[in-house]
C-alpha cells in the first residue's frame, strides 16, 4: 500500500500497524476470551487498508463468531458444562424470517454451549401459546400481534425481524382492469352489490395476512372487512393459487415470493408492510418458567442468534444463502424475501426495548386490535410483557466494536446500529397531486371549522392530533398526504371552492406543524363531490378527507 504524500513508507507502515495493534486488542478484550481454546485468528490477508483502517468482512464475521464454516461458544462467563446438554424445544412455522432458527450454523453454536435447539413447526397459532403455557415448548417465534391475541405465559427477549414489504395486499388487477386503489375497490363492490353478488378477500388466517387485512379494515374508509366473504387458508400459496381461478376474489393478502409473482402478473400491490413498515414485528417468547430456572440459556440463545445476525452486516450474502437453502429456492427469489424483511440488530432490539419504542408498537398495535374487536383493551403495561436482560451483554458488545470502527468505516457502524437512509426525498406539489391513490383514512371525529371560516375549534384539532398518529404509521419515502376539502351546495360555489381551498390549507399547515415528514398537498373541491345518498345542500358534506397517495412502489 503505497503511503500518503505527508510520510514516509516505513512510517506509515508504522502507524498503521499501530493502529492495527491498538483495535486487534480492544476486539480482542471484547471477543476472544471467547476463544479460549481455540486457535487465536492469524491476522493479515483478513484486513483491508485502504488510506484508513478498515475492518475485513471475513474478520470481523469470525470475531463476532458466526460464519457459515465457523460457530463459536462466545460467552466467557458461561460455566455450562460442554459435557451436558440442555434441549430447547422452539415452536414457528416456515417463516424466511425464521430461517436462523432452523441454520445448522447456528443449532451449531448452540450446541458448543451446551444447548440443543429443536425447532418445529406449528402452524395454529393457539396450538404454539398452548404449548408454550403446558410446558411442550420453552420458546415460540411469533408476530406481535399474535403475541398480543393469544397471550402466552411467557415474555418476549428478542426482537427478530420486521417486514419491509414481505407481505402485501394484492388487488386482482388481472380479472379487473380497473383495480388500482381502495377506492375503485370500493366501487366495485357496490357495482357487485347492486348485482346481488358479494365479492371476497383471501389471506391465511392467524398470521400477519389476517392482521394487515385488518389494518386497512380500521384505518381506511374505503375498505369494509364486512362488505367482504372472507376466505381463509392455511398458507399464502394457497391464496394466491385461489386468486388466479377465482373470478369473486377481488384480493389477496399474501407474502413473498407470491407477492413478486402477483406483480409480475400484472395485480397491484394496493399496500404492504413496506408502507407500514414496523406494523408486522416479529418476536422471541420465552417461557416465563424458563426464565426462572434457566435464565442462562434464555441468554445463551440470544448472544447465539444476534451474534449470527449482527456478522450478516459484514458478510451480506449469508442471511440469503441461509433463506435459499432453508427455502430450497434460487438466489434470485431468496434475494428477493430477504428484500422484504428488515432484521434486528443486537444494538437495535435493544434501543426499541430501552427507548419506549416497542411500547408503543405494542399500544398501536394493541389498538387496532381493541378497534376490530379481537382483543378487549390496550395492555395497561406493556413494559412487562418484555425485557432486555438478555440482550444486553451481545447489545454492550456490538455497541463497543461500533464505537472502535465508527470514524473508518461508518457504513458498517450505522448498520449495527440498525440505521439506514430513511430521508424523505422531497416532491413537488404537482407530483403529489398526480400520484396514484391508495384510499382515504378514517377521520375519527370530526375536523371542525369556525362557521364560514378557515379557523378551526378545539375539537378540530384534537381529531388532527389524532390523524397525526395515525399518518405517522406510513412510511414517509413511499406515500403522501393530499388534504381534500369539501363544503356543502349552499351560498356562492366560487366561495364555497375559496373556503374550502382555505381549510385544506389550514389543515396541512396544522399537520405538518406536527413535524411528520411526508409530502403534503392540499386542494378545495368546493361543493363539487357531495357524499352519496346525501342532499348537497346537507352540511354532512361539509367535510376534510385524508388521502395517502403513492409516490414510491
């Protein structure tokens, strides 16, 4: 490596190797009392120099102990005896997520401490809680929401992945043409209706096809579960085999790779959990009985597992080998289910645990729960159904070896960290106005205007401040906000399209004030489209519609 213009070779060799000395050493007061008694790694070929120090993938996937050819005990304070074994009895289901569980790799890792990890699959999800309570199973894997129906006796010690558009509500675009939005389904049902035909809506039940189906039942105007027969099977192929002979299904709710499939085909993905990015989480529960007898190899499986995901960073291409040989699929399709799934890094789960963020996952979530009726209330303290105890030591590690990399190589530090470019690229007003529409979101309460003017009451902006949540679920990279405005038939039509231009200003002006980041656009529609059914001149046109629109595929 030829050195810099300010110094001699022997010298920047010199400081280099220092440098060198100086991490290898740190890294190693973190890491290798792990690797006791193994063979200290020869480094060399391992480091990449390049103007500053930077980490090798190879390396530091080894210090962290989890190459596909190499697992590591990598806990220095365990006095498990190597001698005996403990078995961990994992319940889930096929999930790509999952997909860790079920690695060789790691049930290796395991195995040099002391654990042997079975994992099986049970697909009824009351089946899973039912084994946990009666002892059958001593972890599940298991969506949020789920956790949250069925309430198991067990807490959840780690976060494992959140979907980023793995699952997806697809329109049959390819029996109607027309179906591009939430509101040409809505048309399309009534044209059906006043046929005396109902159409349906297929996913697989008890998964997180069942719950994004309920997340645009409560939160879009558009959508009625109820307008709907709904079908329910036990996997997304079943669904999305149904849609393409079944003329009634008018959509599917279904996840990778069937998802790419639909679009291929020419269906439109009218939403998925890439615009709702942290709707779908996925958690580890463990038994709380477990937990009180043998904490340790609760902890021993956490460091086991973040240790395999937070190595992945470094070598990117292990998390979709792992998927393609668990899925028995090509690279291109794992390529594509690792695409859709966001997972946790040590350092991540453990800020969502510590700075309120899983708690308010789990009252949102809990919320659009409580609203379709599946379960009664909001948990009174979330807080306890989980805890970071056992993620610390790994978190504190990982966090350690970021703060050592962090000035030379801050791509890799921002990945640990589970950060990523999040930035909302801003658009014109026009771009937003000619965006394709997704559906309108429920106002919950009324947005309530001075008579015959723009200001709005202390009741109006209480329903706003609920909006504000409620727009804030939405990924701000992939949809915007188009503010509607509508009065009723009575007075000066150039007056009533002049206040209700003014209110929608109003209202985006209110919203954004709320430091959400989406792009906003607002117009007056005057007295132009009064509701259906309803005199123009009634006042319940008078009314602000919250439009999403898609900026972003």
């Amino acid at each position: 490596m030829k050195a810099p213009s300010w110094a001699s070779q022997t010298e920047w060799q010199g400081r280099e190797g220092n440098r060198l000395e100086q991490l290898t050493d740190l890294i190693n007061k973190i890491i290798m009392p792990t690797h006791k008694n193994r063979e200290i790694l020869v480094l060399g070929t391992t480091f990449v120099v390049t103007g500053s120090l930077l980490l090798g993938g190879a390396w530091l996937a080894h210090k962290l102990g989890i190459l596909d050819n190499q697992t590591t005990l990598g806990d220095r304070t365990s006095t498990t005896n190597p001698q005996s074994k403990t078995t961990l009895n994992t319940l889930g289901d096929t999930f790509s997520g999952y997909s860790t569980l079920r690695s060789s790799a790691f049930q290796g890792s395991l195995l040099e401490r002391g654990i042997e990890l079975k994992y099986a699959d049970e697909f009824d999800q009351k089946a899973r809680t039912s084994a946990l309570n009666q002892g059958k199973a001593d972890l599940i894997v298991t969506s949020l929401d789920q956790y949250l129906i069925h309430q198991p006796k067990g807490t959840i010690v780690a976060l494992l992945d959140r979907t980023v558009g793995a699952d997806a509500v697809v329109l049959n675009s390819q029996y109607y043409p027309q179906l591009k939005s939430l509101i040409d389904l809505e048309k399309l049902i009534q044209e059906q209706a006043g046929k005396g035909k109902r159409l349906k809506i297929v996913y697989a039940g008890d998964t997180p096809s069942e719950f994004l189906a309920t997340v645009l039942d409560t939160k879009f105007d558009n959508f009625n579960l109820a307008d709907l027969d709904i079908v329910k099977v036990e996997d997304a192929s079943v669904a999305w085999s149904q849609m393409q002979k079944d003329k009634e299904i008018a959509l599917a709710v279904l996840w990778e790779p069937y998802v790419t499939e639909a679009k291929q085909q020419g269906n439109t993905v009218v939403i998925s959990s890439s615009d709702a990015p942290k709707t779908i989480v996925d958690v580890a529960v463990a038994r709380d009985r477990i937990l009180q007898t043998h904490p340790e190899v609760v902890k021993h499986f956490v460091e086991a597992y973040y240790r395999r995901l937070d190595s992945s960073l470094q070598d990117k291409g292990l998390l979709v080998r792992q998927i393609a040989t668990d899925g028995n699929l090509n690279i291109s399709e794992a390529q594509t289910i690792k695409d859709g799934i966001k997972f946790f890094t040590s350092v991540e789960a453990q800020d969502w645990m510590n700075n309120g963020t899983l708690e308010k996952r789990i009252k949102a979530i809990s919320g659009i729960l409580t609203l379709s009726g599946r379960i009664n209330n909001i948990p009174d303290n979330p807080q306890a159904l989980y805890d970071s105890q056992y993620l610390a030591p790994i978190a504190e590690q990982t966090a350690t070896i970021i703060d050592s990399i962090a000035a030379d190589n801050p791509e890799l530090a921002s990945l640990l960290k589970g950060k990523s470019d999040s930035s909302t690229k801003q658009i014109s007003s026009s771009q937003v106005q000619q965006a394709a529409p997704i559906g309108n979101l429920k106002v919950r309460g009324e947005v309530q205007f001075q008579t015959g003017s723009a200001q709005l009451t202390a009741s109006g902006k209480q329903t706003l401040d609920q909006l504000v949540a409620e727009i804030d679920e939405f990924s701000a990279a992939n949809i915007a906000v188009k503010v509607q405005g509508h009065t009723s038939r009575t007075g000066s039509a150039a007056l009533n399209k002049t206040l209700s231009q003014q209110r929608a200003q109003v209202v985006q002006n209110y919203l954004k004030s709320k430091s959400l980041p989406h792009n906003f656009v607002s117009e007056g529609l005057g007295s132009s489209q009064p509701l259906p059914g309803v005199s123009p001149e009634s006042s319940l046109n008078q009314r602000t519609v919250i439009r999403l629109v898609r900026i972003r595929s």
